[in-house]
C-alpha cells in the first residue's frame, strides 16, 4: 500500500486522513508547516450549509451533513440558515434554487421570517430555510477528525514541509498556498474579514445562520456574541490578510438594522483570512501530475463541505474511485473551457 502524505492540516486535510485511516490506509502521515487548524480553518466563520447555487456543490454539501450530525452540539449546532430577501429579484431568486435544493433531498422551505426573535423583518418580501444547516467550531472540529486519524495510526507532524517527508503520493490540501506546491493550480487567494460584537442581550439559543440574499450579509450566534460576515464590493486578491476598518463598521451598520438588538454592540474582535479562489468557484479535485493529488481551491466552502471531500478522496486514492462524482471538479476542466460558477459565495 503506498504511502500517502497529506499537505496541509486544516479541514479538508484533517478530514482526508481522517477518512484515509477508516478505510485501511496504514501508512499515511498529515503534514502541517504551522499548527494544525492554524491557517484559514481556524479563522472560519463557522457554518454548514446546503443551500448552494449548483447541483455539484450542493451535492458535496449534501454527503457532508452525516458526519457534522454525527459530531453534534457543541461542535455542530443545527440551528439552520436562513436566506431573506427584500426585493422581486431576491425573491425569484430564492424561489428557483430552493426549486433545485429540493430536488436534490434538501429540505428547504419558505417560512415566515417574524419566527426569528429580535431580527428586523417589515422589509423582507421572502424568506427560506434548511433546518438541517447550522454553525460549528472549525478548528474544533478539525482538531477531532486529527486525534481520531492519530488514533487510528495516522502520524501527524506539525511544523513540517510535507514535500520534505518521503512519499509515494502527495496530496496538496494547503487552501490558499496550495500552488507553492504545485504551480499549474490556478488557486488565488483572496483576503475576507470577519467581526465579532457583543455581548448581547438574550441572543435566542436557535438564531439561525442568516443572511441577506442581495448584499451577502450574513450573521450567526456565538455565545453571547454575533459573528459578522459579507462578501466585499471590491475583491481584495492579495494573500496580505488584513482588516479593513471601514468595512467592520459597514457590518455593524447592516447588523444593527436587520438585527436591532445587537445595535451598538461592541467589537470584541476583528481578523482576516484568505479564501483559496478558483476561476469558477469550485474546487479542484484529482490527481494534478504523477503522484501528486489536489484537493484546494475550495473558495470559501472547504470546512463545511470537507466531510464528503475527505470520504471521496480516500476513496479514490485507495480504490481508484468513489461513491461521489468527482469528474466535475478535475482540473482539466479549465483547459477544456469547461466551467459552472457557484453563485452563493458568501
């Protein structure tokens, strides 16, 4: 059995040897060049979601949901996501992908957005949730999946260049540096930034993950904190992760109106991380040159679908295939003028 070492310790490198280990794998080890979940998985805003845009991404959503059902509170919280929309456009576009998101086994439904205590509602025309989403602990997380593949004999090595470390197979998980390791990936970072308010006043235990469907704003509970989010009007494409300001009091702004309660709450933190961007949004998947394997490029969407990405990999590497199609997501799609843009890249 060849001896596969996995590059990059963070969700989907976690979740890979996790799932290598399962299937039998005796020799694998799990490199890190920092801390494991010390690069974009531990700075993650911390959702689940199976409300994607495209029938390849929901479906990699859709094979995630058992293992984070399986972990549970407090590492997962099925809390839900709910989409709201304040104009026509919104709505129709809610509307249709709830259409395809049903077709597919996920169970979105239109409901009344009042359910919410507390969020502001006098001008939402439409509202949809999945109940079966919800929030998590990323690095938590990541940090189980590593003790059990330790404990299932996976070596796990932090501080340590996975191309230093003798192989038969290199899988490059490194999200947003992933092309340090192999140039040909066109995965490019981009910089995002998140905010943490609060404390706030009797945040209901089951706020769901919500978010604005016209502007991307979204928001979840904390503890007694909300955690901010919103995709940014001018990409900033630089791996120099930095926090705009400007941008954390924007996000307060949009919070105190769609969340009154939280109005004036103070920031608790500010950061930024790095989305590893792919031209179309979708991840690149499969073997990328002779022993060398890519799973990266994720664009944003790494955590929550890195259950069924570690499953399918190991699969893959071990039995030449998997339960799920991964044609979609091979790199030569790029070549081939092959693309499906993911839209609801939060």
């Amino acid at each position: 059995m060849a001896r596969i070492v996995v590059a990059g310790a963070g969700a989907v490198g976690a979740s890979i040897a996790y799932h290598l280990a399962l299937l039998g794998a005796r020799d694998v080890a799990l490199c890190e060049r920092g801390e494991i979940a010390g690069g974009a998985t531990g700075k993650a805003m911390g959702g689940f979601r199976q409300q994607f845009s495209s029938e390849a991404e929901l479906r990699l959503a859709r094979a995630s949901l058992e293992l984070f059902a399986e972990l549970g509170p407090p590492l997962f919280e099925q809390v839900g996501y709910l989409f709201v929309a304040t104009t026509a456009d919104g709505t129709t576009t809610l509307s249709e992908r709830a259409a395809l998101q049903q077709s597919l086994g996920v169970p979105v439904e239109e409901v009344d957005a009042r359910r919410v205590r507390g969020l502001r509602v006098d001008d939402v025309l439409a509202a949809y949730a999945c109940w079966e989403d919800g929030v998590a602990e990323p690095a938590e997380i990541t940090r189980e999946l590593v003790r059990r593949a330790a404990e299932r004999g996976v070596e796990v090595r932090e501080h340590t260049d996975a191309r230093q470390v003798k192989r038969d197979v290199l899988v490059i998980a490194c999200g947003a540096t992933s092309s340090e390791l192999w140039p040909e990936l066109p995965v490019r970072p981009l910089c995002r930034q998140l905010v943490d308010v609060g404390p706030v006043a009797g945040l209901p235990a089951d706020l769901p993950m919500t978010i604005e469907e016209e502007t991307g704003f979204h928001f979840r509970r904390r503890g007694e904190t909300l955690r901010l989010a919103m995709p940014e009007q001018t990409a900033r494409w630089t791996a120099d992760a930095f926090v705009d300001d400007a941008l954390v009091e924007d996000k307060r702004e949009r919070l105190a109106h769609r969340y009154p309660p939280a109005a004036g709450a103070p920031i608790v933190r500010a950061w930024a991380g790095l989305y590893d961007m792919t031209p179309d949004a979708h991840p690149i998947v499969g073997f990328v040159g002779d022993g060398v394997y890519a799973a990266c490029g994720f664009s944003g969407h790494g955590f929550m679908q890195s259950p069924a990405v570690g499953r399918a990999v190991a699969e893959e590497l071990l039995h030449g295939e998997s339960e799920l199609d991964l044609l979609p997501y091979r790199l030569e799609r790029f070549a081939e003028g092959v693309t499906f843009p993911e839209l609801v890249v939060l």
